[in-house]
C-alpha cells in the first residue's frame, strides 16, 4: 500500500474490456419482508389519523394501522413521479370511497432526496391527497434497496408481530389505477405467510451500475484528475477495501512539497427511470479535505451532458468541504440549473465518505 514518499512506484498494464461494476444492489421481490424503517411522522393531526399513528416523532411500517400498504418512492423533480399523481390520486380517491378497502389500504410516498419543503409544493402543486414522507439524506430509499423511481411497493402488513411482506413490485408509470386497486383488493385476502413461502422459492435478481470506462481507461482518468489538482504524480495506486468502494490513491509533488490525495470514483443509479446513471470523481486530502471534482457521466433535464460552466459551478459547490462534516444538500443554492436529482445524488455520495473515512483508517491509511 502507498504509505510514504520512499515507496516504489508499480506500474500494472491491464487490458480489461468489461465495464467496471460499481453500485450494486439486490432487487426487492415478492415474499421478502417489508423494511421497519424508521420515518419521520407527519405533523398534520389529520394525516397522523390516516395513517394510526400515535404523537411520536416517528414511526415505522408495522405501526401503520391497515391491511395493505401502498408505498410509492417517488423524486419530486422525476417527470414520471410527476406524471404518476394523476393516477394515484385517482386511486386514493377510490381506495376512500370503497367499503372493501376504506381503512384497510393506505398509501404512502418517500420522496427520495427531497427536502420537505419540496415536498410541501409539490403536494400543493399537483395536488396529492396521500400522505408523503421526505428523505432528503435517501436513507429510505437505501434500506429499501430500491433503484429508479417512480418504484410502487405493494406491502401485505402482518399484525401477529411479524414485519409485513412484499406482495408486488413495479417500476416506472403505473397509470391503471382501477386495476391497482383490484389487486390491492385481492391482497386484503392473501396470507403473509404463504406471500413468505411463495417469496421463498423466487429467484433474486441483482441490480448493477457499471462504470462507463473500462479497468485501464479509469486508471487513465483518474490520474489526469489527481494531475489536474496541481503536481505531478510520484506514486499511483488502487486501493483495496472491503466495501468494494473505487477508490485509488496518489502521492502528488509539487515544487518541493509532496502530499498523499484520495480519489473515489462514484457510480450511482439516477433517482429518475428515465435519467442516465451518475459518474464522477472528487477528490480529497489526508485531512478529508474536497480538493477536486471532476464529472465524468452527469446529465441535467433530457439527459444533456453538463458544460464545462455547469461542472464548474458544481465544483465550486463541493471543493472545500469536509468529509467529516458534509453539508446537506440545499436545492435552492447546490442544484445545477435543470439538474437538481443528479445534484442531490452528487451530495449524498460525498456525504457518505465518513464510512469511507474509517475504511481508510483501518486500512492503514
């Protein structure tokens, strides 16, 4: 491992063609439990009735009183979400208005990386009537395991104790509502139990993002990042760690004066169904210091590749912050004009290099 200035520099020459997996995830299926995440409870008295819920602060799934939930993860500014509210509105509608399913289904969305205050006007701005939990650190959405939204949950609650099951899920539009809610009926009769055994037997699929350049070309970029940052490169490598995170490291002189940088090269899905996957780089010193940014794949509204102008204003927003006290994302003064979800997700992934951090430091570092 690269430790002080004395160590030999390694050069190793791989001609890997396939892509570089990066984020990778196991899909949710059918007859596995619902997570008990915990979500912030609404303030309104009006919704906290809806849902049964007490006056904690918080709540998880299972405290929800119903048969049957219906969880919509959601990203305010996704074109599909947006779209999304005309049906589901419909369906909440019907789902009120029907004896069978009056205080038996409820439904609930998790705004991903929102704030909630976008969450206030974008309920106000559409309208929708269910209630809509924002989870603007995508804490939610990570337990989940859940990928691109818009992305329905069909949940089978279980009161013996037991955490609910997933019955169904569905990924993009889902605008047949009144078919929604003829299956939504026909989970009111289906047993948890038997949704686990059925679950049991599924085939679990994995859901992967992959870098877009392949092991040699990252190799290549990365140390024109590191360079770009002032000096020259005196010793270059990839560094091993157990959370598999792509991280390389670089002793950099210049003049006199030499210092040891990290480089992580952050690959995640879009929030959005319809949007590219997001790639960078930032860059940081001993101190978890950002000393550079650099995009590689990040796209704002109709998937248009940033410009120059945009990046730089992205690099002005994350250079100088701390991986040790990340700041939250502020839609209002970080977003990208047109790009708010890849903004977001560019500020959740460096909020998460504390976890990096303390690989590091077990590694030696």
């Amino acid at each position: 491992m690269l430790r002080c200035a004395s160590l030999l520099l390694v050069f190793w020459v791989l001609f890997i063609v396939a892509p570089v997996v990066a984020e990778e995830r196991t899909v949710m299926a059918p007859g596995e439990p619902f997570p008990e995440v915990t979500i912030p409870a609404p303030e309104s008295p009006v919704v906290r009735s809806y849902l049964g819920l007490d006056d904690e602060a918080n709540f998880i799934p299972s405290q929800i009183r119903a048969d049957v939930l219906l969880v919509e993860l959601l990203n305010v500014h996704c074109s599909h979400c947006q779209r999304q509210t005309h049906a589901y509105s419909k369906l909440f509608q019907l789902i009120e208005a029907d004896p069978e399913t009056n205080g038996r289904v409820k439904m609930l969305g998790i705004a991903v990386g929102n704030l909630p205050q976008e969450v206030k006007s974008f309920r106000e701005r559409y309208p929708v009537p269910f209630p809509v939990a924002p989870d603007p650190r995508f804490t939610l959405h990570r337990a989940l395991g859940a990928s691109a939204t818009p992305f329905t949950i069909y949940v089978r609650l279980d009161h013996t104790g037991k955490q609910g099951v997933i019955a169904k899920t569905h990924l993009g539009l889902n605008p047949d509502y009144r078919k929604v809610l003829t299956e939504l009926k026909q989970l009111l009769s289906a047993e948890p139990e038997e949704l686990r055994r059925e679950g049991a037997q599924a085939v679990r699929t994995h859901s992967a993002v992959k870098t877009i350049y392949s092991e040699a070309e990252l190799e290549t970029v990365v140390r024109n990042a590191f360079t770009r940052t002032g000096g020259g490169i005196v010793a270059f490598e990839r560094v091993s760690l157990p959370s598999g995170r792509r991280v390389y490291s670089a002793l950099m002189r210049k003049g006199q004066q030499e210092r040891l940088l990290f480089a992580e090269v952050a690959s995640r899905r879009s929030v959005c169904d319809v949007c590219h996957d997001v790639h960078f780089i930032y860059i940081f010193d001993a101190a978890a210091r950002i000393v550079g940014f650099e995009p590689l794949q990040v796209t704002k509204y109709g998937n248009v590749p940033w410009s120059e102008e945009e990046a730089e204003r992205m690099r002005q927003r994350v250079v100088g912050q701390y991986l040790t006290a990340p700041r939250p994302f502020d839609p209002q003064v970080d977003a990208v004009s047109s790009a708010t979800i890849s903004s977001a997700i560019i500020f959740d992934s460096i909020a998460q290099g504390e976890a990096l951090l303390e690989e590091l430091r077990n590694e030696g570092y």
